[in-house]
C-alpha cells in the first residue's frame, strides 16, 4: 500500500466514551472498524489515537491497531500520550514487529512552544517520548503563542480561567524556524493544525 492511500483514511479515537475505549483496547471495536462495519472504508490502514482519558488503555489499543495493520498515528504535546505512545512503537522497532519507514508519525508543536527560539526544544522533547529520530509531519498545532510557567504548563489559565496569551508571538519567525527544522533530519514535513 502506497505512503499516500495510507494518509487517506483513518480511524479516531478521539470521540468515544470510556466503555467504548475499554472495548477498543480489547480490540472488539477496533476489529469491527477494520472490517468494515464501523466505516465505509474496509481496511483503513491509519490510526489517529488522540486525548484518551487512560494511558494504559491507549497501549492497548495502540497495540491491538498495530497488530490489525495501522500505520498513522497522530499524537502531541498537548494530549500528554507521546510517551505511552512511544512505549509501544519502541518496543515494536526493536523486535522488528514493523519498520520505521512504514510508520507515519504526526506530532504537534504545543501553543507555550509557538515562540521560533522554543521550537527545537519542544521537537527534541516529542522525539525523546516517542523513542524516534524523525517525526513524518511537525505542525503547529495552533498558530497562537500562550504564556505557560514552565514546559508542563501546556493549557496556561490566568486568575480568570482564560488562556494567558503570549502577545509577542511572532508568526512569521516561527515560521522560519519550522522550515529550518524541515532542513534537519527530524522531520519530513510540516505545517499548522489550524490556519487562522
């Protein structure tokens, strides 16, 4: 199957309560959705797993997606799972289980890295959970910089509970600094998650 018939479809994770999750990890559900009967697309080879409310859960359904032939996943700093998510793909590359040439691995820049001078670190931190030297698809996962105190800070919340924006953000330079890290061996391509 071609690199790009693998991108043009994909099953999500994202919507499903707890009970379906636990029925994922068992791979009933996601088994359903490989043959067919939860989509219109019999042997979707992609998976996007995002914001599962349990890690262990999502190993396993991580695990189950891998052995039923899905090769997308789609992760990010924000969703907190690169390293669950980096547990499994490690173990399955050093057992030879899959190769990393037919992973497509998509992760995201949070909104306390959308500063040009934060991108490397952040990028460097993604690959380091997910236990790979390159991601296939860096994007920034929303093109509005926020004021966090520290790395683990991801959804900065001022007195009033609203987001603390980062007004200094400066897009263009981000810009260029995504297209510097596309010059490097860590990533293939890049882009933002949603263009405002």
């Amino acid at each position: 199957m071609s690199r790009k018939s693998r991108l043009d479809c994909g099953l999500s994770l994202n919507g499903l309560q707890q009970d379906s999750y636990k029925q994922a990890a068992q791979g009933s559900l996601l088994r359903r959705a490989l043959s067919g009967s939860l989509t219109n697309t019999p042997h979707a080879p992609a998976i996007l797993i995002t914001r599962v409310p349990c890690l262990q859960i999502e190993e396993e359904a991580l695990q189950v997606a891998l052995e039923s032939g899905y090769r997308h996943i789609d992760t990010a700093a924000l969703y907190r799972n690169e390293a669950a998510i980096g547990g499994v793909l490690g173990r399955w590359l050093s057992q030879g289980r899959v190769a990393r040439e037919d992973l497509f691995v998509t992760t995201k820049l949070p909104m306390i890295g959308c500063r040009a001078d934060d991108v490397t670190k952040f990028l460097t931190s993604s690959l380091k959970k997910l236990q790979l030297s390159y991601v296939d698809l860096y994007l920034v996962h929303f093109p509005a910089g926020l004021k966090g105190k520290d790395e683990d800070d991801l959804r900065p919340q001022g007195p009033d509970g609203c987001s603390v924006l980062d007004r200094n953000t400066d897009l263009e330079r981000l810009w260029k600094a995504m297209e510097e890290q596309d010059r490097e061996p860590s990533i293939f391509h890049f882009g933002t998650r949603r263009p405002t």
